[in-house]
C-alpha cells in the first residue's frame, strides 16, 4: 500500500534517504548555540576534544557491528587513511571552528560552515570528476550568493572571526570528500568512516595536548594563552554533563554520522541540503537562545539559500514535469 502511494521501490528508498537528513539538520542548527554556551565553561580546544572523543566513542559499536557483519579487516594502510581523515576534520577543521566561535556571532559562523557542501562539491568535480546538473549549479551559485550576503565581506566587522570560520568551511569540504575516497577504498560505510576519523582525531588532538604542558608551549605568546596548559576534563561537571553529552553524542556522533548516511542513501548534492537549509534555521535559534538580532540583510541572505535549498530539492523533478507537459501539448 506504501509502494501504491509513494510510487516505486527507488521512492521509497529516497524518502528513507530524506529522513536521515531531518534529524541532522536542527541538530547541526543548534551546533554553534550550545558551543557557543560550552565554550564560556571550557578551554576551546578542550571542547573539542571531548565532544569527538565522546562522538566517536558513541558511534563506535555501530561501527564495529558493521566490521563483523561484513567480515571487514582494516589494515594499517586502512587505519592510516582514517587518521588522516581525523587529522583533517578534528584538529585542523573543528579547532578553527571552535575557535571562530569563540571571538564572533555563532549564527555567523553557522551560515558560514554551512558553505562547506559547495567546497566539498567543486572538490568532488575537479579531482574525482563527480558529475553536477545545471540545475545543481544553479542552486549552489545562489546559495553563495546568500552567504555573500549575509557575510557582506566588504564590510566585516570581525574579519578574525570570519577568516577562521572560513577556513574551517573550506577544510570541512576536503574533509566530506576524503571521508567518501577513504571509506569507499576501505571498503566501510560512512558512519564507521566518521567513527574512526572522530577517534583518531582526537587521539591526535589529544596528543597535541599534551605538549602544551611543555616548556615549548610556555613561549608562546601571551594572547595565545589557550594553547598553554590546556585540560582534558576540567570543565566536566554534573552541571555541563548534560551539555557535553547533547554536543557530543547528539550534535557531533548522531548528526556527523547521519550526514554520511544519507549521502549513502540519497547522494552527495540532496545530502547537502543539512547545511543548506541550515542558515535559516541557525539564525532563529540564535535570536530566541542567544539574543543575537537578525539584521535585514541576513534575512535576505535566508531568503536566497532556501530559494537554492528549493531547486535542489525538488528542482529536477519540475523540470522534467514541466517537459512532459510541453511534450503533451505539441503532440
């Protein structure tokens, strides 16, 4: 009866696929919320230790439930793909992120990396040569546009901020695409992929850590003061418990892990749609649980991404509806 409503088998299948996309975008919308209220009680970089240590901890029998079930031995080439995958996403992309939220407005930085589907997916085209309709391209144009928008890079007033924010989007982008070669080549699907990258990572960031206790670490400038001596659990309480656990095994294993999934299951470019629905949702958010104000600008900046969000979603499918009816009628 199912079947009889939603049309074939492959219908059925992609509004599967589109379920795993729900629940990851309003847990990505709140990301920077809750970071940004973590981030008064913990070191930056300790943060964001925890909530990959944690997520990649969280997701880890499902991941080792996959390895057994299909009969998968990783090797140490394996192992060294998914430590590199770590190295990128944990220590380089999120300690950037972490950072930028720290020093601007986290509805910012949440339109911001809400761009990185667009650098992942000029990524995909120029080295591994994954196809994009026009309509796709369209669609990712205005997108940027609404972040240009919103951003207004010719008038910034915290350029520091938007500058980490940035580069922490473009790296996350790297990161999707290796996340898809390495898992594809390891031959384990996307949630075991982010598992092990989240391990390695912060084991990685872990070990960073530890040489800021050093004597090396005590050199460093003054107004770098978070890089010295930088904790591991000191701001965990029975107070921030529930919090770290929301970002860590919610906001970070269950939306990360997720995100892979459903571009499994519907592909990399409705996939994107996590983040680019994001802007408009982050904004709001931010305004009723931070009180930061959405100036008319940002709004049109919304406007346009979930004009963009529109076409990819259901772009294709109006224009084949749309020839079909012009095919009707000539004949």
């Amino acid at each position: 009866m199912l079947l009889y409503y939603l049309g074939d088998e492959r219908d059925v299948l992609k509004l599967k696929g589109f379920l795993y996309i729900i629940i990851p975008m309003f847990l990505f919308s709140s990301m920077e919320i809750a970071l940004k209220i973590a981030g008064g009680q913990f070191n930056p970089v300790e943060l964001n230790f925890i909530r990959f240590l944690f997520g990649g901890l969280a997701l880890s029998p499902f991941a080792i439930l996959h390895l057994r079930k299909n009969n998968i031995k990783m090797s140490l080439g394996d192992y060294a793909r998914c430590a590199l995958t770590g190295f990128v996403i944990v220590v380089v992309s999120m300690t950037l992120y972490q950072l930028s939220i720290q020093v601007t407005q986290a509805s910012v930085i949440a339109i911001i990396l809400s761009a990185n589907p667009i650098f992942g997916l000029i990524i995909g085209f120029i080295f591994l040569h994954e196809k994009l309709s026009r309509t796709n391209v369209f669609a990712l144009v205005l997108t940027l546009v609404g972040l240009l928008i919103i951003i207004n890079p010719f008038h910034l007033s915290n350029p520091a901020g938007i500058i980490l924010g940035l580069l922490s989007s473009i790296i996350f982008g790297v990161y999707g695409v290796m996340s898809r070669v390495n898992g594809s080549k390891i031959g384990i699907n996307g949630l075991s992929m982010t598992c092990f990258a989240f391990l390695f990572g912060a084991l990685e960031l872990g070990a960073l850590m530890l040489l800021s206790h050093t004597p090396i670490a005590q050199n460093l400038p003054a107004h770098y003061s978070e890089f010295v001596n930088i904790p591991f659990f000191k701001g965990i309480t029975l107070q921030t418990l529930p919090l770290i656990l929301y970002i860590s095994i919610l906001v970070t294993g269950v939306a990360f892990g997720l995100y892979f999934v459903s571009m499994e299951e519907v592909g990399i470019v409705q996939a994107s749609l996590i983040f680019l629905i994001k802007p408009a949702l982050a904004p709001v958010l931010s305004l009723f649980i931070l009180g930061e104000a959405i100036s008319g600008r940002t709004i049109i900046g919304i406007v346009v991404i979930l004009f963009g969000s529109l076409i990819t979603l259901v772009g294709e499918k109006i224009a084949y509806q749309v020839i079909a009816l012009v095919r009707r009628q000539t004949n």
